[in-house]
C-alpha cells in the first residue's frame, strides 16, 4: 500500500471518528427521538425559521404533544425565542434601596374578591402562550384592575412541572411570567409596575407525579403591593 492510499484510509478513519463524536455530545443536549418532528410528524427544520419564528403558519397542521409527554427543546432554541414585542423590564427592583417598593416576600397572595381576579394561569406542556379566551379574559380584567388602580404594583412568577433540566425550566418559567407581562403592558398597564420572576419547577403548587399534577404547575402566579 502506497503512501497516497494510507493517507486517504487514516483521513477517512478520522473523519468518521469527528462524526460520531458529535453525534454523542449532542444528544446529551437533545434527544434524537424527541425532536420537533414529534411535533408536526414533518421534517424538523421546518418548523424554525431563521429568525426563530415558526415557518407554519397554519394552526389546523400544528399538532401538540399528548400532555403526558416532555418534549425538550435545546436551550439554543429557546433563548432565540423573544417574545415579539417584548417589553424593557422595570428600572427598579422590589427591595432595592431608591426603589420606594419592599422585598418580594412583602408582597402578598390576593384574597378575598381579589384572589378570584389575580388568580393563577396555567400554560401547555414546553409553551409560555396562553391559549384559550377564559384565560385571556382573566388577564385583561387583571388588567383593568391595575389600570383604576394605579398605586397597586403586581409581582408575575413563572413556574413549570417537574420534568426536564432546572436550566431549561428557569427559562420557560421566565418566559410564561414575561409573556403574560407583555400582554398586560399592551392592554395598558404601566410596565414599571409589573415585576417578574421565574422558580422554573422548584415551587410546584401539587407533588404528584401525573398528568395532572403537571398541568397545574405550569402556570403563572400574582402576588400585589399597594403603595
């Protein structure tokens, strides 16, 4: 065997090595046989464009995962999804000295008529968008609210079920609590008013391990302070 053919053979012999090398590493990050084509039963690269914006338009070809299934997506992903239109944060934090506003845990829990307005909101399975009119009608009388009242600041915490990395949920719980932000906002709230935070799945408001402990979990919750 020549020179020139030893050269090619140990040339394909790394290659191969290189590419099964990274088909390891990366499915410590994702796992191949829960991509998006799980999803859309469709090529996976058709669901994100380059900007991170869903290429499908049409909602009837969309079909979601069965509430008992996880289905992570990489943290690349969703760090690229901003929520369109996403509002600056407050300029002050709650505790912070100049802020005129006390710590979080000085804000309290709604009772009485208010616990039935600021009550929880609750989010499907890897998603931070509400969906039905209920829940949206819920948030726009929240919305009302602090507009006649303009003294009462709200606190937004972002929680999720108990699967998948505390990463990957400290995310999407800062996601769900900014999102249902954002929807207050462009109703009219005063953004300086709205604070959020997200527990990801450290603060599940039920420890079973089901379906249904799951969905209540992955929700949005309120706490005020009234200045």
């Amino acid at each position: 065997m020549n020179r020139i053919s030893t050269f090619f053979i140990l040339s394909a012999a790394l290659g191969l090595l290189l590419i099964t090398g990274c088909q390891k590493r990366s499915s410590t990050v994702w796992d191949d046989h829960k991509t998006t084509g799980r999803y859309l039963n469709k090529d996976a690269k058709l669901l994100w464009g380059t900007e991170g914006e869903p290429l499908v338009k049409d909602e009837e070809d969309f079909v979601g995962p069965a509430e008992e299934d996880f289905i992570p997506l990489r943290d690349e992903d969703l760090q690229a999804q901003l929520i369109d239109g996403a509002i600056p944060q407050p300029k002050t934090t709650p505790g912070e000295p100049g802020s005129g506003l006390p710590g979080v845990e000085n804000f309290i829990t709604p009772a009485g008529e208010l616990a039935a307005l600021f009550k929880a909101v609750y989010f499907n399975t890897d998603d931070h968008i509400l969906r039905g009119k209920d829940t949206l009608s819920s948030v726009e009388k929240m919305a009302n609210y602090l507009k006649n009242h303009p003294s009462v600041y709200i606190f937004i915490s972002g929680h999720c079920d108990e699967r998948g990395p505390e990463a990957y949920n400290l995310a999407l719980g800062a996601r769900r609590a900014n999102y249902v932000r954002t929807l207050l906002v462009k109703q009219g709230v005063d953004p300086e008013k709205i604070h959020t935070i997200s527990y990801g799945k450290e603060r599940p408001m039920i420890f079973g391990h089901n379906p249904e402990s799951w969905a209540k979990n992955r929700r949005a919750e309120f706490k005020i302070f009234e200045q």
